[in-house]
C-alpha cells in the first residue's frame, strides 16, 4: 500500500523534544506555516513525500465513505466493530487489543483485516493524529 516508510517511523529516530519544542514556538496555526527569522516556512506536499516515502499521486486506498451506519463501515473493513464509534471514528486502543499481531497461520481475509488495521493505526498515531492521539476515523 505505500506505507513502509510510514511503518518505519520512531525505530531507529529519537526525537529531541527541545527541538520539537522550538518548533512548536515557531508554527502559526491561522497561516499553517513556522516564522522563522530568516522567512516564513511551510510545508507542502512534496515535502511529506520525500520525508515519509508516501505517493502523492495515483489511485485512493479506499472509496469515499457517505454513510451514516459507521459500524457497517467498521465491520466491512476490519471484521469486527468497535464498541464504541464517534462519529465515523474509532479508538486506537482497540485497534491493539483487536488486532494485536497477525500470525503465520491466519487466512488471506484475516490478513487483510490486520493490513487495514495496521494502516490505521498508522494514520492515527503518526500521519493525521487528532489532539488525544486516541482516535482515527474509519474514512
């Protein structure tokens, strides 16, 4: 799915919290852009291509999801459904616990499941995290 390098984030980086703490400083959220003495930094598309390996182009993973029965939505895609459903998003916390590990004698399905799982996961801890880094939405 194009989500190696996304997976690889964090095991062989630490990061310095002073550093993301002067960035922090630095980010102007009405503008989405970091002042810096020199000029105004943003960061475009391009950029999170070369830093994540991701495609910028091409087909979607998924199709556009228009439904109001988010645990239809859920169970589609993952084959189980989450107790608890916010608005088309679901907690991280149960993503582990649901799929924790896949393992060798699982079927094509139940790999599948875990892949879509994992991809979340990913989505919601490092590349579209919301404020509690708790929660992704199914989309």
């Amino acid at each position: 799915a194009g989500f190696w390098h996304v997976a690889t984030i964090g095991r062989a980086c630490k990061l310095d919290p002073k550093l993301i703490s002067a960035l922090i400083e630095k980010w102007r959220p009405e503008t989405y852009t970091f002042h810096f003495p020199c000029r105004e930094c943003i960061i475009t598309l391009e950029d999170v291509q070369l830093q994540l390996g991701l495609m910028v182009d091409g087909s979607a993973l998924i199709e556009s999801v228009q439904s109001a029965d988010w645990g239809a939505v859920c169970y589609d895609l993952l084959g189980a459904i989450s107790d608890n459903i916010y608005g088309g998003r679901i907690e991280m916390g149960w993503l582990q616990n649901t799929f924790p590990k896949s393992g060798n004698d699982s079927t094509e399905v139940e790999r599948i499941r875990y892949a879509w799982a994992y991809i979340l996961k990913m989505i919601g801890g490092y590349l579209m995290s919301d404020l509690s880094r708790n929660l992704v939405h199914l989309r």
